[in-house]
C-alpha cells in the first residue's frame, strides 16, 4: 500500500470519529424528552354555554388506557407493526422510529415514556368528525415533563388514535381551557395573531432563519428553538477551528395536512403541528459522514457511508397562539423530535 493511500484512509478514520465525538451527545440531548417538573397548567374556566362534550371523562380514561394497552405492547416487543391500530400522524413515524432505535440499542431511555395518569383533561365539543382530544399527563416516573398527548378519531365508528406527544417546556406557562369542554379549531382560524397553519409556517421559517427570521418578533423565546441554533452553531464552530472542511444545511418544513386545533379559554388556539427537518452534513470528499448518535446509528444501519449523510427529524410542536387584541407573542410550549431516516447521500 502506498503511503498516500495509507494517509488518505487515516484522514476518513480520523474525520469520522470526529464528527461522531462533535455531534454525538448535542444531537443525542435534543432528540431526548425536554425534562421538566416545574408546568405550570392554566387555571381552568368554567364554559357558560349549556353544551355537552363529544365524550366523557371517563370515555377519555378508557380511550387512553386502550392506546397506551397497544403502544406499550408495540415496544416491549419490539413491533412497530402493532402500532397502525391505535397510532397515526407523526406519532406513528416518531414512534416505530423510537422502537427501531430501542431494539438496536436495548436502551429503555430511546423511548419516550408515556404516564398512564392525566394531569388535565381537555374534551371537544363538537358533532362532526374528525374529531380530537387534548390531554396533559402528569410528570414520568423520573420526573421529567408531562405529556401533551393529541387522541383523534376520523369517523364515528374508528378508533380513537394517538396522533401526537409534545413533552412540555420547562416552565411552559400554559392557556387555561373550559371545565365544560373546548370547541375544536381550525387550520384557517381568525381573529388570531396569526391563523394556526401560518403560525406553525412561521414558526418553520423562525426555526431555519432563526433571528434573520421576518417572523422571529413574533414569537417568544423556547428551549427547541434555543438547543437547535446552539447544536447548529458548535459543530460549525467547531470544524471551522479544526481545519476539517464542513458544511451544514438546515431545512424545516410544516406539514400543513398534519395539524390540530383545540380553542382556549381566552379567545386564543392551541396548535400542535409537524414540521419536518432535513438536516445535511457535508465533509471533504476523502472523509466520511457517519451517523451522530445512538438514534442515527440505529436508523443507518449497515449502508455505506460516503462525505455526505442527510437526516430526517419529525418535530411534533405545541404553539398557543393568542387572540389578535392580546398583545401577546405566539409560543412553543412543548415539542418532541425524533430522527426518522439517516442516508448516506
């Protein structure tokens, strides 16, 4: 072997356990439950309309008991195939996601806990379908944050469905709902600082463009935002100082087919939403790419690594967006973001 051959395949080695030790524990720590034991819950309101709720208390107890039943069962056998019955939306990509990386690590924290017990209940009131319910659990068995869960039902014979999981924000200062139920939102609603789709779009834009944003005032500083622009900006920083050529593009993208509304007491929505992210790590054409954490690994498997690998994240976000008179800004109150695909490109 020729010794330039020798130092050129040293140079792969040597990048790749670089970019791995760079990226491994920011990536890994934004990926995890954002911990939180400190929610504070807006004060419930009692609803003067005499209405009635879509379904009970008690019908939302058996519901949630019925998809945690699957899910649990899902993960402790390792079969993601179990879960269409009784998940959808991103929760169904985040979580056969979450199982996949579970079975190649073994690793029980690869798993977003889900609390059995509810904090608050908040049912719909509505006639027509699709119909959904909001419910916040109470913190997990270590502590970390209680649980937005987002339940819908697509007709009135399927079954209700776990469609999203937003883990709360550190003191997230939460929208007070009805005691007597919520009515259902909108993607197009008025009368807001913004309706629920441009805000979840603006949200995106804020997330990519950061404080360049046009949209950036409008909204209030949040713990995704924040470990988002500090793990971009570390690893840039920090081949920059290395002499290792890197490049990083950042792509966020909503969905706008994939979003539920729930109305607050105060006139405002809150909006849980997808945005997708695709996120390309470049390196010298003579070094190699790898995966940055146990999720990635997991999700790479044994594909061939080349000096490009581009990741897709699901980010399941909570945003309360205020009523147009309010003067208040927009803010993300809760996301979940998981690693659903890693290729080598």
């Amino acid at each position: 072997m020729s010794r330039h051959a020798f130092t050129r395949r040293s140079a792969k080695k040597t990048a790749a356990a670089f970019l791995s030790m760079c990226l491994l524990g920011s990536v890994a720590a934004c990926s995890e439950p954002l911990p939180t034991v400190q929610t504070r819950m807006g004060q419930l309101t009692s609803n003067t309309q005499n209405v009635e709720t879509a379904v009970t208390e008690d019908q939302e107890k058996t519901i949630r008991s019925r998809i945690l039943e699957v899910v649990n069962e899902a993960t402790a056998n390792h079969d993601a195939s179990k879960l269409a019955s009784r998940v959808t939306g991103p929760e169904l990509d985040v979580r056969t996601s979450e199982i996949a990386v579970y079975t190649a690590t073994g690793n029980a924290s690869d798993i977003t806990e889900l609390p059995a017990d509810a904090s608050q209940v908040n049912l719909p009131i509505t006639t027509t379908w699709p119909r959904s319910i909001f419910t916040f659990t109470t913190t997990t068995s270590d502590q970390q944050s209680q649980r937005l869960l987002v339940m819908t039902q697509d007709s009135p014979h399927s079954n209700y469905k776990l469609w999203g999981v937003c883990p709360l924000f550190q003191n997230a200062s939460m929208p007070a709902f009805s005691v007597d139920g919520s009515q259902l939102g909108e993607a197009d609603d008025s009368g807001l600082v913004a309706t629920p789709k441009d805000a979840l779009a603006q949200y995106a834009d804020v997330l990519q463009n950061r404080d360049s944003s046009q949209y950036a005032a409008q909204f209030e500083d949040d713990q995704l935002r924040d470990s988002v622009k500090s793990v971009a900006d570390k690893i840039q920083a920090t081949f920059n100082s290395s002499g290792v050529t890197f490049s990083q593009e950042e792509v966020f993208s909503p969905d706008d087919a994939q979003i539920e509304v729930m109305r607050t007491a105060d006139g405002g929505d809150l909006v849980v939403g997808r945005i997708n992210f695709v996120w390309t790590r470049r390196l010298d054409s003579n070094r190699q790419a790898l995966p940055a954490s146990d999720a990635e690994r997991a999700l790479f498997g044994g594909a061939t690594a080349t000096s490009t690998i581009q990741v897709t994240y699901v980010n399941t976000v909570a945003l309360y967006v205020p009523s147009a008179d309010s003067g208040q800004q927009i803010r993300a109150v809760g996301a979940q973001r998981q690693p659903i695909q890693v290729a080598a490109v």
